[in-house]
C-alpha cells in the first residue's frame, strides 16, 4: 500500500515529465487499439453482410460475384433444390443478381468514386429479411428506379431520395434508401436486374442467393452442387462469402497498424525509460536511504517497476480512451478484394480495452526494467554520497 | 552498562583509489556496551562515517569480524544483511533523508513496511513515535512543511519507530542551528536514558559529543583508547 503511494506520489511529483511520457505511450496504445477496432469493425460490417441462412453460388472458380457468371437455364435448375424455402405467394427465396462495380464522377467536387451496383429483384427482401427500407420505397420492377445503401446516400449527394444517379448512359431515379444493419449492402445500389443487364449488355447473372428452409443443411447441400457436373458451381454461406472479401483489406490494416504500433512503440519505449532513469538518477540518496532502512534490492526493483507500470497504464488509459472516441465513427475506403467504395466502422470491445491496457503493462515492464536493475545495483554507501571518511 | 551490542575485532578497511590503496579503518578492536550512548569524534578522513556504516551493516570490513546485536555481520549475504538491519539498525542522517513525497507520518511508518504489523499497529507505532520526538500534530505534513529541526525530529521517530537494538546518528546535528542541534541531543539522550537505547553517534562538534556518555576520537582509522 505505502509501496503504491510512494510510487504514485513520485509519479505526480514530477506532473510534467509524468504527462509527457504518458502521453506518448498513450498514443501508441491509441493507434494499437484504433487499428484493431478499424480492422474488427471492417471484419463485422463484412460479417454482418448476408444472413447465415442463405447460400450464395457463384460459378466454379469464380472468387467474387465480379468474375462469376451463371446462366439463366442454370439459375432456373438451381433455384429448384428441395433445400430452398418456398415463400408465401409459392415463389421460391431465390435471388439471381448482378454485381457491378462503376465508377462514378461525384457531383459536387469532381472526385472519382467506385460504386457496387446490384442488379436484383424483389424477392432479395424475402431472401435477405434483416434489410428495410428507412425512406422512400423499392424499386418497381422494370423501371430504372434504384435504391441506395444509407452509406452511399451519406456520401453522395446526388444518391439522395428523387435525385438521379447517372450511369450506363441512362439516369436512374432513386425511389428508396435502404438499411443492412451496417453490412456492406449499406454500401450499394440496388435496382431491377432486367434493366441492369439490358443496359450492360450482360446475358448471365453474376450469382444466386438461397434462403435454405433448415441452415443446418448448407454443408450437405454444398457437397451435393459442388459434385455435381451439371451446375459447375461453388457454394457458400453468404456472410462466409462476404467476410472473405474484406480479408485482403482487413489484413492490410493490422500489418500497417502493427508497423505503425511498433515504431511508434520503440520510440515511447526509449523515451519512457530515459524518464525512468532520469528519476533513479535523481533519487539516488533516496534509494541509498531506502536501502538503509532495511529494503533489499528486490524492494527497489519492486518499486521502480512499479512506478513504471503505473505510468505507463495511465498512458494505456489515456490511449484506451482516445481510441474509444472513435467507437462508431464511420470511414469509407476503397475494398481491395472487390474495387468497391466500402463504408467501415471503428468498433471497440471491451476485449480491445484488456488489449490495449495490457500492451501498455508490457511496455511499462520493457522501459522500467533497465532502470529499476539500476536502481536496485547502487551500493549503498555510493547512493549516500560516497561517505567514506 | 550491558553486555556487548558491539564487538569489533580487527576491522580493516581499506579502498583502491586511483590504484593506490587507502586504509580508512586499521586494526580497529572495542566492544560498546548495551545502553551506551558514545560519540566518536574525529576530523574529516578519519573515518568515522565508515566505521558507523560498517556497524550498520551497509558497508563490509576488508577483513575482521564484525558482531552486532549477537550476528556476525560478515558472514551475512546482501539479503539478510537488510533483513538484519531493518530488525536492528535505527539510523538518523545528517541530512535527514525523509522521503520528499510522503508525509512525516509516512517517512516514520517506512520501517513498519517491512515488519508484520497490522495497519492499525502500524499507525499507533507511528503516533507513538511521532509524540515522543514532538511532532504529534506535525503527522501529515509534507518534509517540505518542516523546518531542519523537526524534520530531524521526524528522521529520530523513523529510526526508533521499529524499537531497534541500537540507533546510530551520522553528524546528526551537522546541518542544524544551535537550538534544533540542543533539541535532537536532548532527545537522543532522553532516548538513552529513558528507554535504555544503545547510541552510536558520529560527530565532530565536540558540544555535541559532550551530550554522550561516553566519548572516543578516531584518527586516521585509529581509535583513541582512553587513558
């Protein structure tokens, strides 16, 4: 207890230096835990897209919708499977889409934009049920009406509720905004699949979505497709499908974040322990006079490490904080694996926190160690002032 | 007097400065009585300071043996050497060395941190020991918030708080004016005679020594005996 005021006290004793080193590895606890919470939100808003009943089949080989191509026969044969759930009006929960990536010269500034148009229909509300529409209305099949994702009305001005958005050389209203509790759906277009595919001359859909009556099923399900030699088809759970989509980026993010997080740790680590030395060097007679009073060497290690462990988890609290600023903020970039703008989230967990405040404990035990050692080392005659007379 | 507290036999110390050998204690041999208060005197280089802190157990002779409160000290690793002196050892600095960030009542309770006591045995010990040297209302200030003199009353409570074998001053009135030096001998000869303490104390003003019981001069690294 008196061990922890003392070193606490000293802390506060020397407020300035305390703030600044703490401030500098606060900030790498900063961008550790920003970077995991950028990684963790990209990770959920790619996990939350699709619902784990569905299966989504591309064709054999294809990586993303992009490259897939099925043909309307195929799709028909497909949409058939006894697995699939009939809806109410006996249509079958299937989806045939096509994805589409554009690009699109914003409005306002002039800027370049990547854009996920999805060619669909009206049954993907039966098929995906987790998405509503929050203004407006759906599209009317056969028109050139859109709806947009929430995120792609936040960041395009024209892709607001009755503007037009501009591409395949036709104008296409938009009727409706749509939200996915923030999946990557929030960040398309969507409209009729006919229209799409007459205006960009496509003869076959880029993927088919299944709701599957019984999600237990999809392994068998798969196997079943996938062997057999009619389809040529690959099958997935549809956020499985999604999730490895954002893979790339999502790896991109850590290996920078962790560069970032390690010099930037190197750099608050050495400053951290040049404070800490600074403070041996400076109770010199106070640990000679410690140690006269009968604590070991031990005690000494005990309290310089102390101390430093103490001040670099206030700098962890600090970051930890910081970071927690950016819970829920939204940023938008552009998915590697797909080309498409991608609207992501900070998202902090208290998993994140335990993290961040335990990386700050090792860095506290990294810069105490070799000045605590110091400190334990002194002779006490020497830290007395070399009394020898 | 009691039976020995200290026994020296043949104490040698000896440092290697700039190559050469410097003695600082030669040959040195006494014994010190429990419940003597003796001031050693001596000029700067004689090796007063060397001689308290090898009785202290903070520094090792060259060569002889050391015996205090019944331990031969050279024969104790670092580690129990601590252990020894926080059981036996009180000792008062001429600077008085309290702990800038904590309270007087907290410099006092220091020792305590290395005993068994409860917190509350801890906080009557250190009540105790703040009253007897004068400072009972003086508990939560900071060393910054006394004067010289009663922050080495406060350095007195720190070195009899833990009831040690023997308290040992180092020029404890060095950096005192006259009343506060009068004051802190008093109190250390009050110790001596009321609570029976042994005290070893190291001083070249000789009006300070006056107040010991008993008084040996060291001249390079040689004890003075008696007539």
């Amino acid at each position: 207890m008196l061990w922890s005021v003392y070193s606490l006290r000293n802390l506060w004793a020397r407020r300035v230096t305390t703030l600044l080193t703490l401030s500098g590895l606060g900030l790498v606890v900063f961008v550790f835990v920003a970077i995991l919470m950028l990684a963790h939100g990209l990770e959920q808003t790619m996990g939350r897209t699709g619902d784990p009943s569905n299966a989504i089949l591309l064709s054999k080989g294809a990586l993303s919708e992009i490259e897939s191509s099925l043909s309307r026969d195929q799709t028909g044969v497909l949409a058939a499977q006894p697995e699939v759930v009939t809806l109410a009006d006996h249509q079958v929960a299937a989806v045939r889409e096509i994805a589409l990536q554009l690009t699109l010269r914003k409005r306002e500034r002039g800027s370049l934009a990547s854009l996920s148009v999805r060619g669909s229909s009206p049954v993907a509300f039966a098929v995906r049920p987790r998405l509503r529409i929050v203004q407006g209305r759906a599209w009317q099949p056969g028109t050139t009406e859109v709806i947009v994702g929430s995120q792609v009305a936040r960041q395009f001005p024209e892709a607001r509720l009755a503007e037009t958005l501009r591409f395949g050389r036709r104008e296409w209203t938009v009727v409706g905004i749509f939200e996915a509790e923030g999946s990557g759906f929030d960040s398309e277009v969507w409209g009729d699949v006919d229209q799409m595919m007459t205006t960009f001359h496509r003869t076959a859909f880029s993927s088919m979505t299944l709701r599957l009556a019984d999600p237990e099923v999809l392994p068998a399900f798969k196997a079943r497709l996938e062997r057999d030699p009619r389809f040529k088809v690959s099958v997935k759970r549809e956020p499985e499908y999604y999730e490895g989509k954002a893979e790339g980026l999502a790896r991109l993010i850590r290996v920078t974040g962790l560069f970032l997080t390690v010099v930037f740790s190197v750099g608050a680590i050495l400053g951290a322990t040049m404070t800490m030395s600074a403070s041996v060097a400076h109770r010199t007679t106070e640990i000679g006079t410690l140690r006269t009073l009968g604590f070991t060497r031990g005690h000494i290690l005990q309290a310089f490490m102390l101390e430093s462990i103490l001040l670099s988890l206030a700098g962890g609290l600090l970051g930890v904080a910081g970071a927690a600023l950016l819970n829920r903020v939204t940023i938008s970039t552009v998915n590697w694996d797909t080309g498409a703008e991608l609207a992501f989230g900070f998202h902090l967990t208290p998993g994140m926190v335990g993290e961040g405040l335990l990386f700050a404990v090792f860095m506290g035990l990294i810069c105490g160690l070799v000045p605590a050692a110091r400190a334990a080392r002194i002779e006490i005659v020497h830290a007395l002032g070399e009394r020898t007379a | 007097m009691g039976d020995p507290v200290v026994s020296l036999h043949n104490v040698t110390k000896t440092y290697i400065r700039g190559g050469t050998e410097v003695s600082v204690i030669r040959d040195l041999s006494f014994v010190i009585p429990a419940g003597t208060f003796l001031a050693i005197m001596g000029p700067s280089g004689s090796g007063k300071s060397t001689l308290l802190n090898v009785m202290a157990g903070i520094d090792r002779p060259t060569s002889g043996s050391v015996v205090v409160a019944g331990t031969r000290l050279d024969q104790l690793s670092e580690g129990e050497m601590a252990r020894w002196r926080a059981r036996h050892i009180g000792y008062v600095f001429q600077t008085y060395n309290l702990i800038p960030v904590l309270t007087a009542a907290e410099n006092v309770e220091l020792p305590l941190a290395l005993t068994h006591l409860t917190r509350r045995e801890r906080a009557e010990h250190v009540k105790t020991a703040l009253r007897l040297v004068g400072l009972g209302d003086r508990m939560d200030h900071y060393p910054r918030q006394l004067s010289g003199g009663q922050e080495q009353r406060v350095g007195v409570a720190r070195a009899i708080v833990s009831d040690p074998t023997m308290i040992l001053a180092d020029e404890p009135t060095g950096n005192l004016d006259r009343e506060s030096a009068d004051d802190i001998l008093t109190l250390l000869a009050r110790l001596n005679r009321e609570l029976g303490k042994t005290i070893v104390m190291v001083t070249h003003d000789p009006r300070a020594a006056e107040r010991a019981q008993m008084i040996r001069h060291l001249e390079k690294g040689l004890l003075e005996m008696p007539p």
